[in-house]
C-alpha cells in the first residue's frame, strides 16, 4: 500500500501528537511541509481552507485535517486500539487529551518565544520549512512574539508563575514516568497521544527546554523518547507486557500528576465556559453548521495570586464535550467511581462544564450544530 502523506513540521506541537499515532500504529507516512504549491492548490481546498497541521492525505486524495479527527479515523477503523476499556483509565485518558491539546499551551509559547541567543539558529530555521517566502519566517516569529503571547497570557507577570508550574510538572511526570513506560501502565492511550502534543515538540525538542526534562525529568524524557518509536521501548521495566494496568488500576503518581495539573486547568476551563458561554447567549441565532472559530474572546483567571489572562477556545469544549459523552454512558455505579476519582484528582468540575451547544464537523473543521 502506498503510504499516507502527513503535512506537518517537525517542531509542530500538533503534529507530534499524529505523528507518535502513526509510528506507534505502524501506519506507513511521509512527512511533508505545509507550504507547496500543492498543498495550497490540492490539499487546502479539501481541508475547509484553514491551513493547519497535522493534516492527513491518503493516496486515493482523501483528506483529514485535525490531530483529533486523524486518531479518531484510525481508532474507528481499528477497534480503538489506544482506547482503554475499562472507566477509570478510559475517562482520565480522554482528560489528559484535553490537557496536552489545551492545556499547557503557557509553557509551550514561553519556552519556545522567550529563549535568545542560546538556541542559535534552531527557531528561525524549523520557521523557514513553513515560511520560505522571504522574510516570512522572521515576521511570523515576529507576530507570534508581539501578538500571540499576550493573548494566551505569556506575558512579564506571568513568567515566574509558567516556569514554577513547569518545574512541579516535570517532577510529577518524571515521578509517574520511574514506575510505568505509559501513563496507564505498558500501553500508550489517547492520553498520551495529547500529553505528547506539548511534551515533544516544543518542551521536549527546543534546545532549552529539552536540556531542562533531560537534566530535571530523565525519565519522562524517556517517554517522549519512547512515544516516537514503533516499539514498546520499554527495556528498563521488568514487566514486558504490553496491557493496560489490569482491574481498571490508577496509579497514585497519576492523581498526583492531575492535582497539580487542575492548579490552572480548571480555574482557566471555568472562566473560559462563562466567556464561550456569553458568546454563545450573545450568538443565538447562529445558524446549524456555522463554523467554529478557534477564539471567541479572553476570560481572566488566577492562579496563586496571579491574574492570567487568556484566549477561550471553543476547541477545550468540544473535546471535554467527547468526555462527558464518555461519562454519561458509563453505568450508575460506574459513573460513581469515575466522579470520585476525579474529586480525588481536583478535576470533579470538568463534568459539569458543559456548553449550551455542541460541536461537530463539516468539511474539515468544527461546526457549531
Ligand atoms: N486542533 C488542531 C490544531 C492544529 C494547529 O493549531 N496547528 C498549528 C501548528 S502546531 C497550525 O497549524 N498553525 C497554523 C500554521 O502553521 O499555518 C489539531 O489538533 O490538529
């Protein structure tokens, strides 16, 4: 079979996540920028017109864009080969999903933007594979630096705050990371299909901040390592099996990953409901099948005394929306369990989040229904 081209950048922090599915999947795919004139003429049109990566084309011209639509493709066709079956691990992967997708976004841009002359020519070059018209890597780097950073809260106020937040997650990661190869035991899940979004390409391959998980985090650097490689990887664990923790187990390093990961992912889920929500009560008569925008507007929150202000994206509901779906066919006791793990993880707030109107796909790109 030939195989499937994968538009993509090897710094792309969406890519990664599509990427370590199809290496782990062991789906034949070569690596193209985004930035022919083939993909603006043949690709972008079947791709609803927004220029995003990953994006997938098989070789009968069929195109996906959208790192979740991509693993959901491959999991509906496979028999949810990286879906947990059992609750607990089959929630908290969903969640961790939404937390690589959305939620460390304040690290991501910090580390990437706010580093200088120590990383050398790496930023300007992996900009030049996407922008090689003159100048336009420069200009975007430029735009990104003066206008996205603020808009997503990374601003002078909030660096000490970003960089202490990333330390701890270090430290609960490379703690989880000692004890199993996976976040669920010897098998990767869709949780860490979205863990690795953010974890490799910006904080676990930009010069700075990988040489701090290699230096603070050696074994979740580790797993980054491992999330890239169509083996098991797992030689340092004596347990070679290749499951997920048997009787639905959760490990006491993973609720302690989650407490510290809710310190702002739910103060900054709550505000951005109300401000996604106010949009929507503002936006009634929006017609079915109206696209999605990536921002609505910003909302502010606090985190240890620090006011944060941020973009909300529509995109953090559509995906807690796939957990809550998730959780609602679970059975009574079942459902019980699942909401107690999450109190126990300060996360209970996630299942109640739940926006006036759902989401969907048309086309290529989200869609309010
Ligand atoms: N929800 C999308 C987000 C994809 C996304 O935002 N990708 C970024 C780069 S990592 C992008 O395409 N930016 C615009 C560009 O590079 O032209 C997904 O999960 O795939």
């Amino acid at each position: 079979m030939d195989p499937i081209t994968l538009y993509g950048g090897a710094f792309s922090l969406y890519t990664g996540r599509a990427r370590s599915y199809l290496i782990k999947s062991k789906i034949d795919y070569r690596e193209e920028p985004h930035s022919s004139a083939y993909f603006y003429d043949v690709v972008l049109p079947k791709a609803g017109g927004r220029r995003g990566i990953p994006t997938i084309e098989f070789p009968n011209g069929d195109v996906i864009r959208d790192g979740v639509a991509i693993i959901d493709h491959y999991e509906s066709t496979n028999g949810g080969q990286f879906s947990p079956e059992t609750p607990k691990q089959r929630i908290l992967s969903l969640l961790f999903d939404v937390i690589g997708a959305e939620g460390m976004l304040r690290p991501c841009m910090h580390y990437r933007f706010n580093q200088g002359e120590e990383e050398g020519e790496f930023l300007f070059f992996h900009f030049s594979t996407v922008y090689p018209e003159k100048d336009g890597a420069k200009d975007r780097i430029a735009f990104i630096k003066s206008t996205v950073l603020p808009a997503w809260g990374v601003r002078p106020n909030t660096k000490d705050l970003i960089e202490t937040m990333h330390f701890k997650t270090l430290k609960k990661l490379n703690a989880h990371f000692s004890n199993y190869p996976y976040l669920f035991g010897n098998k990767p899940s869709i949780g860490d299909f979205g863990m690795i979004a953010p974890l490799y390409g910006h904080l676990g391959r930009d010069p700075v901040p990988l040489s701090l998980m290699q230096i603070n985090a050696p074994r979740l650097f580790r797993w980054v390592e491992r999330m890239n490689r169509s083996e098991p990887d797992i030689g340092e664990f004596a347990d070679k099996s290749t499951n997920y923790l048997a009787n639905d187990e959760i490990p006491e390093t993973l609720i302690d990953v989650l407490k510290h990961f809710a310190t702002d992912f739910i103060p900054e889920s709550v505000a951005a409901y109300n401000c996604v929500s106010h949009w929507l009560e503002a936006n009634k008569d929006l017609p079915a099948g109206t696209v999605a925008e990536r921002e609505v507007g910003s909302c502010t929150f606090e985190i240890d005394g620090i006011e944060i202000n941020a973009v909300a994206q529509p995109f953090r509901f559509y995906l807690l929306h796939r957990l809550q779906k998730e959780f609602d066919s679970l059975s009574e006791a079942d459902r019980e369990d699942v909401r107690q793990l999450l109190k126990d993880c300060h996360m209970d707030e996630v299942l109640n989040l739940r926006l006036s109107r759902e989401m969907g796909r048309a086309n290529n790109l989200e869609v309010w229904l």
